[in-house]
C-alpha cells in the first residue's frame, strides 16, 4: 500500500499542478473549444469579453463571498474553546487504535454534515489531539489511519448543510433561477434519498474503518507530535478605554445573541408565513448563523478576530480560482458549448442512466476543479440543460454532482492541506486509506441513486 501511495503521489505531481495553474490551462482550453467547436459564429473578441462578464459577473461573486464566509466561519467554529472542550472529551474515550479511528470519523462525519470548514479543522485537530493522547499514554494506534479518518468528512460535505450546490440552488436570486426556479433544501439535502446516504456514509465508513483499524498495524507517530497548550496568550499589561470592549465577553456575548435572535426570527417568519418547507434555509443564513456561533464560541471579539486571522488563510483558493471557473462559464455560455455537452450526455444516456452518469462525470471533474462551488459553475449548466430535456429530476441531478465531487475529495489531496499541516501527516500517508473510503462511499452513492 505505501509503495502504491508513493507512486500515486509522484504521478499526481508530474500530471497535476496547482489548482490555480490548472484554472488557467482549462480556460485557455475551453477558449480554444469554443472556438472550434461553437454551436454559433464564435469570435475571439466576443469570447474574451464573455469571459470577462463571467469573471465579474456580481451574482456569482457574490456566491464566492459566500462560499468563503462558510470555510472561514467554520474554521473559527472549530478553533474555539467549547468545541476544543468537544475534542478533549472525544480523545479521552480514544484507549485502543480501532476505538480511536472510529471515534474520529464518526465525529468527523456528523460535524462536516453541519459545515465543510468547522469539521474540515475540527478533524484536523482532533486528530492530532489523539495522537498526543496515543503518545502521552503509551496507546498504539495507526496515525496515519486515524488522520484519514478525519478527513472523511470531505465524503459528506457537499450533500450537507454547507453544500455549494445545494445551498446555493436554494436561495432567491441565484444565477441559474431563470432555468431552475428555486430548490430548497427539502428537495436536496433533506431528499429521502439524500438522508437514506448520509445514514448509511455515517454508518459504514466508521465501521468500515474500524476494521482498517483491527487489520493493519501500528504506527509510530511524528516525532513533532507533542503535547501543546490551548490556552491562548493573555495579555499581561492593563487595558485602557475601549481596549476593554474587544475583550469583553458580555459585549461579543449580547451582540452573538442579537444575531441569533435575528436568525430565530427568519426561521419563526418563515414559518408562520406558510412558505415551503426550510425556504429560511440559504447561503446568507448560514453565514449569519455561523457569525453569531463564532462570536458566542470564541467569547470576545478579541479572540474572533484572532481566530480569524488563522483561518482566512484557507479561503485564498477560493478568492482567486472562483472568478476563472466563472469566466469560463461565461465562455461556455457565449459559445455554445453547454448544449454541445448536453447534446452528449443525452446522447449515451437516458432517464435512469443520466445520474450516474453526472455523479461519474462530477467525480472526475473535482480532480481537476478541486472546488464544489467552482465545480457547481462550470458543470451545473451543463447537467441542468442535459437534465430538462430528458426530464430527470433536476434536484437528485444537483445532488448526484454533490456525490461525485464528495467521491473524489478521497483522492485528491487538495482540500487535505490543512489537515496535513496540523497533523504532520504526508498526503501518501493517509492515501491508501482515503482510497479505501472513496471505494466504500462510492457504492453507497450509486446505491441511493439507482434506489431512489
């Protein structure tokens, strides 16, 4: 297995550059297609400035800002003290190796659920916790397993609350209305299809893992994983004047609680409104919801904005790989290209085969578009058009997208760095394992979408 790592590993780096040069290669390659390939007079001036409108194009900037909000919130979520006091209590019931890889996924699994950015960390930083616990205690367990069990939260995001397609489909105003409508989140991550899956990934790749955990050996663990102090530096001279409002925990306490009641009443408006079902339910709420948490978590607004400039730092792909998936669309879009890729898919498919054809084609997509939300732009038309014209249902569409984008986070390490960071894990360390899971949850994604 680790020779097999190991060569996966040097053949990504010889195929794959950075996620950004490859935002750049597929936009000159899809600018060479839409020139060859155009349904409509296609020319160089008109194709460039459709790029740049979809560069710019604010409702979809406006999606990237969202999108970054909820890695960052989360992160922050995740650094906080009653979360950490989360971590200390799992890792305490960490005393065998197969108790430590199931405990870590399972959790890893639930918080991701909530929000891709806190349990991206938050496995992170369990994971390296019951490593110092293993070493602290003289408990063998396999590092490097219980490291890819925290990153299995990457296989359930995007069918999640935090999912970028989903969500982003959910709220008034999105860039793909006029095709679509409004889909709520009812329709999506609460689908009786989409709760039957994530049961089943809740429940089998802990167990599945717990397996790993009883079959393979023992590893010994970084020599740099030692026992590390929470507690954060306190300021030791006196503060003065309004120094003493960003330290004060009754004001970050009454302004977290005034978000939170404004949050509350969104959901009591909704309901007693009659809207459908979970309509309050959208990127702006979570965000909101997300800030108000933080806020309340961290307990000053000191120790947010701290915590904040930790986590910002994850959401620079983000910031600049976004717009080029856009103005790529804004190609695809001019050209005609959408139509020539849904010409396609219609024709090797038909109304059961089409979704699993969209959840393969979405897998391979996220090696090289490493982003749900940036892979929701450049594919999302497609399936969309495809999906109308052979009337499937548009919402197990999105969400079998959601599925082969969550498949492939398995195997590629892109979205792993932060955790490889704090663990002091390579990415061939946890490889063979997060190869194994991707292998379980993708049975279980073709099963829920030939099921339902």
């Amino acid at each position: 297995m680790p020779n097999l790592a190991d060569s996966y590993i040097n053949i990504a780096r010889r195929l794959l550059p950075s996620p950004f040069t490859i935002a750049i290669i597929l936009t000159a390659l899809v600018l060479v297609l839409a020139m060859l390939f155009g349904t409509q007079e296609v020319t160089l001036q008109g194709s460039v400035d459709s790029w740049k409108n979809g560069l710019w194009n604010p409702s979809l900037l406006v999606f990237a800002i969202q999108m970054m909000l909820m890695l960052v919130l989360g992160y922050v979520l995740a650094l906080s003290k009653p979360v950490n006091k989360l971590v200390a209590k799992v890792t305490g019931l960490c005393n065998t190796n197969a108790r430590a890889v199931g405990l870590v996924c399972f959790f890893t699994l639930l918080v991701s659920f909530i929000n891709w950015g806190l349990g991206l960390i938050f496995g992170a930083i369990l994971t390296r916790k019951v490593g110092e616990y293993g070493k602290q205690n003289n408990i063998s367990i396999n590092y490097p397993l219980v490291g890819a069990a925290g990153y299995s939260g990457l296989m359930v995001w995007h069918g999640g609350l935090s999912g970028s397609a989903p969500i982003k489909v959910s709220e008034a105003g999105h860039f793909m209305e006029n095709q679509i409508g409004q889909i709520l989140l009812s329709e999506t991550v609460f689908s009786n299809m989409n709760i039957v899956v994530s049961l089943l990934l809740l429940i089998v790749i802990p167990t599945f893992m717990i397996f790993l955990a009883k079959k393979t050996s023992r590893s010994e663990l970084p020599e740099e994983i030692t026992s590390e102090s929470d507690v954060a530096n306190k300021l030791t001279e006196n503060l003065i004047g309004a120094e003493k409002i960003d330290h004060s925990k009754w004001f970050a306490y009454a302004f977290g609680s005034i978000l939170l009641l404004v949050c509350l009443n969104d959901i009591y408006s909704s309901l007693v409104s009659g809207e459908r079902i979970l309509s309050f339910l959208n990127p702006n709420f979570i965000n909101l919801s997300l800030l108000a948490l933080a806020i309340l978590f961290q307990g000053s607004i000191n120790d947010f904005l701290k915590s904040l400039d930790k986590s910002i730092i994850s959401a620079s792909g983000i910031l600049i790989q976004f717009p080029l998936y856009f103005g790529i669309m804004g190609i695809m879009n001019y050209s005609g290209l959408v139509n020539v890729c849904s010409d396609f898919f219609m024709s090797i498919s038909n109304n059961f085969t089409y979704p699993i054809f969209t959840f393969i084609s979405a897998g391979i997509v996220n090696v090289f578009v490493p982003s749900g939300g940036g892979q929701w732009a450049v594919q999302g038309p497609i399936i969309v058009e495809a999906a109308k014209q052979l009337g499937v249902d548009i919402s197990k569409c999105i969400m079998a997208l959601a599925y082969g984008d969550q498949l492939t986070n398995m195997l590629q390490p892109f979205w792993a760095l932060p955790l490889l960071g704090i663990t002091g894990l390579k990415a061939k360390d946890i490889l063979p394992y997060s190869l194994a899971i991707m292998l379980v949850g993708g049975v279980i994604f073709i099963i829920g979408l030939v099921l339902f």
